[in-house]
C-alpha cells in the first residue's frame, strides 16, 4: 500500500512517499481501509521533530474515517464495513494510577496515533479495537474527519468551562470552528481571536455565530468567563489572561507550545486560572459522537490527495487554510 511517511531526521517537516505491505491486524485490532484523513497541527508537531523520538518511518495521521475490512481474535462488538474513525490516543495500559482512576487520558504509557502507531496518511490503516468510534451517518467521509481530534479536543477544552457565557476562542482554525458550533449550541457568544488581518478566518467566524472577532493581541468588547487557545502561541496566554474577567480561566489545548513569556502576577491573581489539555478519553469520544449526532456541525474542509500531504502540511503551517485539511488516499490497488 502507499503512505506517506517521516523517513528521515534530516529532512525535518517533509514526508516521503514510501509503498508497504498492507499490516495485519492482530488481536484485539480492526484492519481499516482509510477514505479520509485530517490534517492535524499535532500532525506538523511530528513531522517537524517538536515532539520527542518522533519514529523512523511512521506514518502520520490521527483523524482517520474509513471502513472495517478485516477484524483480529478477540474483537467482538465491530464488523467488517463498520464505519469507523480513528482519535490521537491509540492505546493505554490499563493498569498505571491513571488509568484505575478514570484519566486514561494521562496514561504513563500511552501510545498515540501517528505518532507512536502508525496513523492515516496511507490506505491502511491498524487500530486497537477500544480505541475507534462509530461515526454518526449524518456526517460525509470528510466532513467526519475534523471532528477525530479538532472536535475531540476542542469538546474536552469546552467540558472544562461550559458554564461560561461568554467565550473567547484563540486561533480560529479546524478546532475552533468547530466547538465554536458546539458552545454557541449550549448558549455561549463566541470571540473569535484570529491573526491580525486574517479576514477569512474572521468571518468564518461570523458565519458560525461569533458575537465579535478581532486579532490575537485585541482586548475583547468585555471581559470573557473562559478563554480557549488553540494556536501554538505560548504569548496568547497572558493575552487570555487580561481578557478573561475575575475568577476566568484559560484553557491552552494543544500538545505542544512555544515558550510562555514572563507576565505580571496581577493579571493572574484575582483566582483566573491557567489549565492544559491532555489528550482525550474514550468517554470523550463517546460522549461527543453522541453530541455531535444532535447538534449538526458544519465542517469546513480543503480536501487534498494523499499525494500532496507536504503541501496541505506547508499550507496549514503557513496559515493559508482556512477551515480544516483533510487527505483522501488514492484508489485502486492497495500494493
């Protein structure tokens, strides 16, 4: 089969075109023939080597629609044909302190979806049986791909503040447009802090509800309950921070960031407070499926073949999307 992988540590933020053999699953697994797959900013964060011991040939890819074709020993509640979609987090121990205490999110020894397992970027694709969902019918191939991380995350970054009225929402790009449906849903207005002057994101988020828009570095037209932020910025944080009103928080929900400049304690005292997100639990998953299947979200979606992997990562990287990317594999053979 063809996939597109990280070859070598020397060609930092490209991938190889490389053809293997289609994986077998084994027990416990579901073989599935991948028909999209999101591109994901975690997705630039291996392939440019931000994260540690990226692996010698994986293949990327952690938004992953497509159909059961085979199933391993042990598998008993899916089929052959099921649809299904593949999340970031791939497997779990089961037995350290946080996975007794219902954090599986926080495993000691998780393994990760294109990242430490081998991901969506090909047309093949093995999962652990535990970790996939059932996708709700309502949603395309495409349209379904964005909700396995950005609308994964983005559900778990809003459960932590979805009392919040007024919600200010950091990068408006494949996770935003989407939990900015979900909490507008629920009653929240929406502020939408995008790059300055990026007109097409600002009015993307518009169209989906957003009560206001401006630029990263803007003050809001009042002071917001919960802030989320979504772009890799570390200067965001104190941003947030003077934006959210007494008692705020800001969540910071990617996997990666760069570093968070020193910043006065008075914009933190007054009990605002600063939260990660790590991750996803599969109750998450469950949970947002479930959601998701009521609140119809609209996706917005560039499709890009396979193929042209390295330019939809060039295009996310250099803020040129607008929405989410998401890679069809190409037909025919499997090889």
């Amino acid at each position: 089969m063809r996939t597109m992988q990280v070859q070598r540590l020397a060609r930092r933020g490209v991938l190889e075109s490389a053809t293997v053999p289609v994986p077998q699953p084994g027990s416990g697994e579901v073989l599935i023939r991948v028909s999209a797959c999101g591109v994901c900013r975690t997705d630039l964060h291996v392939v440019d080597h931000d994260l540690p011991d990226v692996p010698e040939g994986i293949v990327p890819g952690h938004e992953i629609v497509g159909r059961i074709e085979t199933v391993g020993d042990g598998v008993g509640e899916l089929s052959p044909g099921d649809r299904v979609g593949v999340p970031w987090l791939g497997w779990t121990c089961g037995v350290c302190r946080y996975c007794a205490e219902g954090m599986e999110n926080l495993c000691d020894r998780p393994r990760f979806t294109g990242y430490t397992i081998h991901g969506g970027y090909g047309q093949f694709c093995v999962a652990d049986a535990r970790y996939v969902f059932v996708l709700p019918e309502r949603y395309s191939d495409l349209e379904a791909a964005p909700l396995l991380c950005a609308g994964l995350i983005g559900y778990r970054s809003w459960a932590m503040v979805r009392e919040a009225k007024t919600l200010g929402l950091y990068g408006f790009g494949a996770a935003a447009h989407i939990i900015a449906q979900v909490a507008a849903a629920e009653g929240a207005e929406i502020h939408a802090f995008t790059r300055a002057g990026d007109a097409a994101a600002q009015q993307l988020a518009r169209d989906l509800g957003a009560v206001w828009t401006g630029g990263s570095e803007d003050a809001p037209p009042g002071p917001l309950d919960a802030a989320i932020i979504f772009a890799p910025v570390g200067s965001l944080v104190p941003a947030a921070l003077r934006a959210v009103r007494k008692g705020g928080t800001v969540i910071c929900a990617g996997i990666h960031m760069s570093e968070i400049p020193a910043f006065p304690y008075s914009i933190l005292w007054e009990e605002r407070t600063i939260r990660s997100v790590a991750n996803l639990t599969r109750k998450d998953g469950e949970d947002f499926m479930v959601l998701a299947d009521r609140v119809p979200i609209r996706t917005s979606v560039t499709a890009y073949p396979m193929s042209d992997a390295n330019r939809a990562l060039a295009d996310l990287r250099d803020g040129r999307l607008t929405g989410a990317a998401v890679l069809t594999p190409a037909a025919g053979s499997p090889g």
